[in-house]
C-alpha cells in the first residue's frame, strides 16, 4: 500500500507540477495565497459561529431575554462577513481551476501534436481514447487536485481551531475521537482501497470506448447503411454498454458496502458527544449551550481527521484519472510503441536534400510482422515523376507514408527536400471543421489570398459554382456530407494547386474522378513544375511519370521506364 501511494503521489506531481513553474507561476501562487486566506477567514467565522450558537442556546435554556437578542445579532453580523467570503473563496477556486486546465490542456495538445504523436499513437493498445484524456479528464484532475487541496488544507485549519474549543470543554471528546478517527481511516484504506481505485479505473476506460463506438456510428452512417451493417454495429454497441455496466454493477456493490461503513460511522457522531458528556450538563456543570458547542465542535474536528473516510469515493476515481494522465503523459514524451520500433529498427531521415531519394530502404510494418520491400534504392530527380504500382496489399501506400516521414519500421536511408516542398494527397482527402476557404488554404490557413484568386482557383479544378451553392468562401459547412468523393478530391487538388509544392504524392487520389477531370488536374500539376508520385492503377497517369516503381508484395521490387510500361490485368 505505501509503494503504490507513492508511485501515484510521484504521478501527481509529474502532472501538476510543470503548471506551478511555468511562466503563469506567479498569478497561480498569488491566487492560492489569496485562497488561503478566505479558507482561514472561514474558518474563524466558523468558529465564531459556533460560539454564538451555543451561547443563544444557552440564553433560551436560562430564559434569559437580553442574551438571546445580542448573541442573535452577533450572529447576524457575522454572516453578513461570512456569506461574501465563501461566495469568494468559491469564485476564486474555480477561477484559478480553470486557467491551469487552460494551461495543462495547451501543454497536453502541444505535445500531442508535436512530432505527429496524434498519428503514431492512433491505436495503440496501452493508449485508449486520447480525446477524452485531454477534454475530459484534464479539467477533472485540475478541478479535483484543488478541491482535495484546500480540502486537507482546510481541515487542518479547522482540525486546529475546534480542538481548542473541543479540548476546553472535554479532554475525553478529544481522546476519543482521536482513535475513533484513526480507526475508520484505517479500516476505509485497508479494506475498500484497493479494489474500488481499480473499478474507477475500469469504468473510465468503458465508458470512453462506448462513446468512442457511438461516436464512429454517427461518422460512418452512410457507409453502414449501404452494407445494411445496423445489427453488427448494434451488437458492438451493446457488448461494450455490457462491459461497461457489469463494471458498473461491480462498483455500485464496492459502493455499497462502502456507503454503510460511512453512514454508519458519520450516524454515531449525532449521539456520541452527547453521550460522553451528559452527565456533565445533568449535573449542572455545563450549561445546555456547551454541550451544543461540543457537539458543533466534535462534528468539525471529526469532519478534519476523516477527510479520507468522507470523500473515499471520489479520491479513488481522482486516482483512475491520475493513472490515465500519467500513462498518457509518457506515451507523449517518448516514441509510440517504442518496444516494437527497438525491435523492428528504424529507417534514418534526411530533410533538405536537392531531391528524393532512397537508399537500401527495407519497410516493415510497424510491429515488424512482415517486410514490405527489401533494400530499395532509387532517386526521384526534379520533374522526373515515379508512378508506384502493384497488387492490392502490396505495401504501395505504406511506401508513401515512409516517403512522407509516418511510418520508420525499417533500415535505409530517406532523403527528402523540407516538409514544406512537399504535399501528400491521401485517396480520401481529410474536410477539416471550417469555411471553405479554409479548406482551400488548409494546411497553411496563414496564407493571404485574395477571394478572386480563390475562386479562379475553384473554376481551375472544375468546381466553378461550389463557393454560389455554399454559400460563399466564408461558409462553413460538414463538407465531407456536402461534397462527393470526387469534388473533395478535386477540392484537394485545390490545395495542392496553391501550394506549388516541389513534390506531390499522390496515394489515389483521382480515384473517384473520371478521365478527363484527371487528365486535366494531373496536367495543370505538370505545368506547375510539381514533380509528381503517385499510386495509382490506370495506365492513362503513365503519361505524367517518367519511371514506374513495380512490388510484388513480397519484398521483391523492379523499376521500368514510364513509356512503353503495360499494366497486367
């Protein structure tokens, strides 16, 4: 139990601590000292009020009328200091709750981003639902590490001031709460910890694949409509709804369990202090108001030392989001499934080089299952364009994809020019959530263009009335439901056309043209001096290569002219 509350105080610290240093240090201290100081200011009313309450008991008890009606104005006057500063304290938490989740959430994305992690980690097992680890659980952490904070931070200040007010009205309430605290700590820890944290765990992780599977239905809902797929889908969604609820079912039991220990423990505190000292206020030697001061007292204490006790629930699911932080964290810093590259190798890139070329390139697949082509070697010289083609499943797109840098499984040498000379055209153009004329200056929305050249550039991929029937460039539609597969591939082209890059590669991407739309896009490429690579499987794109690169699928390859190449059928 010790190794495994340090392991996640050390994952806690790895999360929270960078924000504390960060350039925002300041502001972040300044509000929590600000914090610290309305805690303590509520906690002095509390106790104040504590007093006055006792004290008008004690005036009722005594029936006496002046000493009622100056300990109820006192009160009064207290809550008119007391009710703005936890309004206050409240406004003051959440704030500062909301710029570290501001602040953690950019970290988090810029790492995810960074060195195209989003891609490398796509699918990997260790890793599920990276969306919702950075909508969803970052802002749980930021919220709950304070809440748990100026919880503890609270309870001591509260632990503090009622002790003082418990132990000079009875020394026994104080000893025995002492071991009454310990006990129930120590019971809640040993008996519930463990296995409740691991449940939390396991529904996070649940719920977030049944979101992700509804979330897939409504993207792909066309595609399951045409294969009539509703009742496969239907029994995905209801086999993980099943894990997700017989989890669920499992941690209700925890729960309850759980539930009759706390209300069980917390019950006890309405009579005990009562009980302990009744014989005292029957005695006469301590008035009526007292025993309601230690009862208030005793309630305040016992809240402070059984903070882990009160809020076990949530403190085990803060600990399952702690875990999936962490394990998200160091997914980021290091390459994904760095045990399977270690044992695949890695192909060495170059970026800068005057053209593209490959030297003794092996490819394997990421897990090194198998070898998609063995110790290539060619150049691809400016204007001289290469047309790869072969069998269905061959490895011709995972080829592009080490071109382009994705995929490294392997050994060899990659040169290529800057990232920025080079364009990559998937068969299924990516529609990002936008206008269009963001998507036509996608990826570099940087760009200052001119609405004129911008719709002469529409007109030049034959899409000359998409901007009227849109709406205009500013419009911003779900363009992969608006557009066919053709006009997005022909909007793709688009971009490629205003980039002007040196190289194109080009996995696909007329395959849902006609001839002559992609004769005339791959001509004006040409015209362009973009020197073009390109998968593909009509022998009418011979015309704008200059060599063919032909796999066999086995790890075999040849490489032919262009001119006179003949495609077997």
């Amino acid at each position: 139990m010790k190794s495994v509350n340090r392991q996640l105080w050390q994952r806690f610290l790895d999360i929270a601590a960078p924000y504390w240093c960060s350039e925002e240090r300041w502001s972040a201290w300044g509000r929590l000292a600000l914090l610290l100081l309305l805690l303590l200011g509520q906690t002095a009313f509390a106790v104040l009020l504590n007093e006055q309450t006792g004290e008008f008991t004690s005036a009722l008890a005594a029936r006496d009328e002046h000493r009622f009606w100056q300990a109820i104005l006192l009160c009064l006057g207290l809550l008119v200091g007391a009710v703005p500063t936890y309004a206050c304290y409240y406004w003051v938490r959440d704030t500062l709750g909301n710029h570290w989740r501001r602040w953690l959430t950019q970290r988090f994305l810029l790492r995810y981003f960074g060195d195209r992690h989003y891609y490398s980690l796509n699918g990997l097992a260790a890793l599920d639902n990276p969306d919702q680890r950075i909508a969803e659980d970052i802002n749980t952490f930021t919220q709950r590490s304070l809440f748990f904070l100026l919880i503890l931070i609270g309870a001591t200040m509260q632990l503090t001031a009622f002790s003082q007010v418990l132990w000079g009205i009875s020394h026994t309430l104080v000893y025995f709460l002492v071991v009454y605290a310990i006990s129930g700590t120590v019971i809640t820890l040993r008996v519930y910890g463990k296995p409740l944290t691991g449940l939390n765990f396991r529904q996070l992780k649940r719920e977030a694949d049944l979101r992700y599977s509804l979330v897939r239905v409504r993207e792909k809902a066309e595609s399951i409509a045409l294969y009539r797929g509703e009742q496969q889908e239907l029994q995905q969604i209801r086999h993980r709804f099943g894990l997700a609820y017989d989890n669920f079912r499992q941690l209700i039991r925890g729960q309850f369990f759980l539930n009759l220990f706390q209300y069980g423990y917390s019950m006890l505190t309405l009579v005990l202090p009562s009980m302990l000292i009744a014989e005292r206020v029957l005695s006469g030697e301590l008035e009526v108001g007292m025993a309601v001061r230690a009862a208030g007292a005793f309630t305040a204490v016992l809240s402070a030392v059984s903070v882990v006790i009160d809020n076990f629930e949530s403190l085990s699911r803060f600990a399952a989001g702690i875990e999936r932080l962490d394990v998200f964290s160091h997914q980021l810093d290091g390459p994904a499934a760095a045990g399977d590259k270690r044992a695949a190798g890695r192909i060495e890139s170059i970026e800068g080089a005057p053209q593209l070329a490959l030297e003794r390139v092996t490819l394997q697949t990421p897990g090194a299952e198998r070898v998609l082509v063995r110790e290539l070697s060619l150049a691809v010289e400016p204007g001289q364009g290469l047309m790869v083609v072969g069998a269905s499943g061959c490895g011709k797109s995972s080829l592009l994809r080490a071109i382009v840098g994705l995929w490294d499984s392997g050994s060899g040498k990659i040169l290529r020019p800057h990232p920025d000379e080079i364009m990559f055209l998937p068969q299924q153009p990516y529609m990002l959530l936008g206008s269009l004329r963001s998507q036509l200056l996608y990826p570099r929305q940087e760009r200052q263009v001119g609405d004129q050249e911008l719709l002469a550039l529409l007109e030049r991929v034959n899409l000359p009335d998409l901007a009227e029937r849109s709406g205009g460039l500013d419009a911003e539609l779900d363009w992969e439901k608006t557009l066919s597969m053709g006009e997005q591939q022909r909007l793709a082209f688009a971009r490629l056309l205003l980039t002007q890059p040196r190289y194109a590669i080009l996995d696909e991407a007329t395959s849902a043209l006609d001839l002559a739309n992609e004769r005339w896009l791959y001509q004006q490429l040409m015209d362009g001096q973009t020197t073009l690579i390109s998968v593909g499987h009509r022998s009418t794109l011979l015309t704008y290569h200059s060599q063919v690169l032909e796999l066999d699928g086995n790890g075999g390859w040849q490489t032919h002219l262009a001119q006179g190449y003949r495609f077997e059928h």
